[in-house]
C-alpha cells in the first residue's frame, strides 16, 4: 500500500472546486465570448460507507460536478481528491477504483448482448475469471438480469439497461459508486428494485455510494445525507432529518422546493 | 478483500493498451461475423471502390501511355502502395474520425471512466474485418506492380522498404489523428479533416510529378504524404527524384513518422485536455 492509499481517509475531497465553460455568442462578426461558471465552488466531503444524494434544480450543476469527480472535466479551481487521487491528473487508475453509471447514457456497447457487454468489462477492469464469476452469478441473480443477458443491449427497456449499467460498473468491485440519475425515467417497480439494491450494496460491502436526482423518493430511502446543490453552490449539506426541520410543518418536497427558491432569490 | 482500493497488478509483457486493442477489436471482429451477409456485401462494397480508383489509375495511364516518365507497372506500385498505408490505416485507426459524433451523444464521456485508453476504445468501436477489402487488393496490386516493373532485390532493399511500408502507415494514421483531433475544438471539423485526408489520398496515388514541382515541394514539406508511397517508390525502383529533390529524402520515412506521431499525440492529450463535455 502506498502513501497516498494511506492518507486517503475521505472518499471524496472536495474543496472550493469550480468549473467554468467560455461560451460564444451571437452571429459571426458580433461574437462575444461569456464565461460561464457551471459550478461556482463547491466543499464535499464523503467518507467511506456513506451514501449521500446531490439534489438541485436543473442546470445547478450537479452533472458538471460528477463529471469532475470522475476525471472527465477538469476543474478550473479548487482541490479535489477521490480515491486518493486528483481524477484529471489519474483518471485511468482512478477508474479502477470507482464504478460511474451516467443514466442518460449506456457504458455498455450498444450493439453487443448484454452478456457479453459484461464479459468485455471484466477483460477491461483485468477482474480475476474466478473473482469475475462469483460477482458475475451473484449481481445478475440480485438485479435479475438472467431473462435478457442474450439481448443486444440496445433492444433493452430503459430499466433492463440500468440494471445492466449497475453491474458493468460494480464487476470489478469498486468502493466508490457515482451515479448520475440512476432512477431517471424508471417505473415504481425498477426504482424499487435498484433502491433496494444499492442499500444492499451499501449495507453489506460497505461501497461508498454518491448519486444525483430528481427524485426525492431516492433520497428518503435510500440516504442519510443529502446535499443540496443550487446554481453552482452547496445550498444545504445534513441530514434528511435537519432537512425535515427546516420547515416542520411541509412534506420534504415542500421544504426542497424552498431552498430551491432561496437559491433562486439570492443575488 | 485485504486492500480493496489497490489496483489489481497482473504481470505481462505486452503493453496493456495492445491487449485492450486486441481485446476490443477482437469482440467487434466476432460480432461483424455474426451477420456474415452485411459483411459480404460491405466488403464486397469496399472491394468496389478499389477496383474503380484503380481502374482510374489504369486508364489514365493507358491513354497516356506513360506519365512523367512512369510506366504503368511503375503506376501501379505506386497506387498500390498507397492504397494499402490508407487502407491498414483506416483499418486500425480509422475510426477515430467519429469523434465529433462521439462528442455530442456523450460516448466520449462513458470512454473516459473506462481505465482504457480512450483512443484505443475509440480506434476500434465498429472494428471491421471489411476494411481488409481495400487492404488485400491494394497488397496485390503492389505485388503485380512490383513483379512487372521488376527492380533488382537485395535483401537489405526489402527490409528498408518494409520500414518504409510501416512508416507510411503510421504517417497516414497520424494525419488522420490530427484532423480528427480537430472535432475537439470545431463542431463540425469532420469535413475539413476529410479534405487533408481523402484529398491527400487522391495526391499520393499518382507518380507526383504528374503535379508540376511547386505542389509536389508543398505536399513533401506540408503535408507528409509524399512519404507513404511517392518516396518509398523512388528508392525500391531506384529512381533519381524527378523533381530534382535530394535523394536521401527518401530515407525520411521512419522520422517523419516518428514526428507525425508525435505531431498527434500531442494534439490529442491537448484535445483531451480541453474537452468539456456536453450539457446534458
Ligand atoms: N459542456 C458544456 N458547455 C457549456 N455549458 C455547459 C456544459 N456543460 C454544462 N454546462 C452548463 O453548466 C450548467 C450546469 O449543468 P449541469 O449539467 O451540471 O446541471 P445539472 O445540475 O446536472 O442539471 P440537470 O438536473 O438538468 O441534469 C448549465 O447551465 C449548463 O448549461
Ligand atoms: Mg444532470
């Protein structure tokens, strides 16, 4: 084990970091550049075993800050570590450490059968045949993708290929799990299942778990914390209850849709 | 698990993104065979499309008889050589001109959280067997070409015509880099890209005297094509440079490859490095 494994206590160690995107405007000869900070400075710590819910209205910057843990973007300012490592610096090493579902979009390849999406991962990730099999029979019996592990994965429902996205992204046994809306557009029967998945995963490995959403149904089952992003910012880091007593007397929605109006109101 | 976090070490002895490549490319190979009808008639398709360039080649060659002091036999080394750097080019790396279309629908992002090299996984998603359509014909035709203009063999004259073989394919691969690296700054750089290519494609596949010196200097210099089969011809047919060039030129080959290399690697890391994503 080296150094910096050692020093690695947080999962996730965000300091002030921020990312900006320069934009052109206008028709060609009036052009004008405008920068654009996706993300104003954010502080985020997550320690290993947590699951912890980004909520914000759309556009708060949510995805751009994911994309930065995951070594995608790289930050215009501020420190971060994940892992133990600076993602855009290490985003190799780093993506064998953490498993990054986006739901909009597939990590499996469209045009093979799932089964053998999953097969190519495990060469991609190097997982040991033997380690491979075990995980392999245990995470399609618990997210039940026996039914279509033959279909091409672009002939899967939206909630088939998020389970299949789910167990690309845990083969190789990763503690840290990013998801990006990983409910999105899922039927009450498939949240269910993948709620009562990650808690699973959570409870029983141990794996660090940080996802955005929606859907405030995610955050009351499945989380303890909740951090509540709103134009770039954190607006809110706690606990669900201390998120309740904000406002004891409206539901959770309610008193989201107040921060998110807060933000709103801010200069 | 003792230390979870610790990547995994698996001894080997060939590089890693080789194995991810052979891995990668494999899978596409078997899934391209598992429609054996859409891939005969690609190839039969590609296979075309050799056969038509070379038959212009051909008839411009037989109407005038010999070009710039080039004999058909001569032509056809020179196409075919070309031909078949383009060819196993486009075969390995071709696909990389997709990255704009990779940009935009998010791909690039799903990429870039694999600990695979990226350019590897872009290089070989849709990996075809059909591309051999261009590669094999262009192949023989060379042989035939060579085999008819018959120039005296020396086993040192194959292995330097086999390294300048090599570093026409990779010349041609890095050309083709850069302009696909392009997309990373310009939406719609594809177009462009494909002129510096295919345009440049069409260049090499006549003996480039036929061009007049002022061009045939640009193309040598500017863009290094003329070393995928306009040098490498010279030196297997012994030819002095009819343009009046040095003959050591000819020897550029292997460097000019190592600098176009280079040339591409680093417009792809500076590429990378300015990628942003989309919004969505
Ligand atoms: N590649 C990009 N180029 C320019 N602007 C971008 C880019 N990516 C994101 N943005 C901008 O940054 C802001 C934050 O976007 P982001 O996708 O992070 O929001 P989000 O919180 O994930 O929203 P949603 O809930 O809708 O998914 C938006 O205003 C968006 O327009
Ligand atoms: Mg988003």
């Amino acid at each position: 084990m080296t150094t910096e494994e050692h020093t690695a206590r947080a999962m996730v160690e965000a300091v002030g970091i921020g990312r900006d995107f320069t934009v052109a405007e206008g028709r060609f000869p009036r052009r004008v550049k405008r920068v654009v900070p996706a993300v104003r400075s954010i502080d985020l710590t997550v320690r290993p075993g947590e699951i912890v819910a980004c909520l914000g209205p759309n556009g708060a910057g949510k995805s751009s800050t994911m994309k930065m843990l995951t070594g995608i973007l790289s930050p215009t300012r501020g420190s971060l570590r994940v892992a133990g490592l600076e993602p855009s610096r290490r985003r190799t090493t780093l993506a064998r450490r953490i498993g990054v579902v986006f739901g909009q979009r597939t990590g499996l390849w469209w045009d093979l059968p799932l089964r053998d999406s999953l097969e190519l991962t495990r060469h991609l990730y190097r997982v040991p045949a033997a380690e491979h099999a075990h995980r392999y029979a245990e995470l399609t019996e618990l997210l039940e993708l026996g039914p279509f592990l033959s279909t091409p994965v672009r002939q899967l429902s939206l909630g088939q290929r998020m389970r299949g996205d789910l167990t690309a992204a845990l083969l190789h046994n990763p503690r840290l799990l990013v998801l990006d809306e990983p409910t999105i557009g899922l039927d009450v029967v498939s949240k269910a299942t993948i709620r009562s998945f990650l808690a699973r995963l959570n409870r029983e490995e141990g794996t660090t778990i940080l996802l955005t959403t929606h859907d405030l149904g995610d955050v009351e089952r499945l989380c303890e914390r909740v951090v509540v992003i709103d134009r770039g910012s954190v607006a809110f880091d706690g606990g669900l209850d201390g998120l309740r007593a904000r406002d004891p007397g409206s539901d959770i929605e309610t008193v989201v849709a107040g921060l998110y109006r807060d933000g709103a109101a801010r200069p | 698990m003792a230390d979870p976090i610790a990547p995994r070490r698996v001894p080997h002895l060939v590089p890693r993104p080789v194995q991810d490549y052979a891995r990668l490319a494999w899978t596409w190979t078997r899934t391209a065979f598992q429609y054996p009808a859409g891939l005969a008639l690609m190839t039969t398709g590609v296979v075309l499309s050799v056969v038509a360039e070379f038959g212009a080649v051909l008839v411009v060659f037989w109407r005038a008889g010999e070009l710039a002091g080039f004999s058909m036999a001569e032509g056809m080394v020179v196409y075919g050589l070309a031909a078949a750097a383009f060819g196993t080019a486009d075969l390995l790396m071709g696909n990389v001109e997709r990255l704009g279309e990779r940009i935009r629908s998010g791909e690039l992002d799903t990429m870039l959280v694999r600990p695979v090299s990226p350019l590897v996984q872009m290089a070989t998603d849709d990996f075809s067997p059909r591309r051999l359509g261009k590669i094999l014909p262009a192949l023989g035709i060379l042989a035939a070409g060579l085999w008819w203009a018959a120039p005296e063999w020396t086993a040192g004259k194959a292995l330097v015509f086999a390294v300048l073989m090599v570093s026409g394919v990779v010349i041609c691969a890095s050309v083709w880099l850069v302009g696909a690296c392009l997309q990373f700054f310009v939406a719609d750089a594809r177009e462009a890209a494909n002129s510096v290519t295919y345009g440049g494609q069409a260049l090499t596949e006549y003996p480039l005297a036929v061009y007049g010196q002022g061009i045939v200097r640009a193309v040598t210099f500017t863009v290094p094509l003329a070393f995928v089969s306009w040098q490498p011809v010279l030196y297997v047919l012994d030819r002095p440079d009819p343009t009046g060039l040095p003959d050591a030129l000819r020897f550029a080959g292997p460097a000019v490859a190592v600098l176009a290399a280079a040339v591409a690697a680093l417009a792809w890391r500076t590429g990378l490095r300015h990628y942003r994503s989309t919004g969505s």
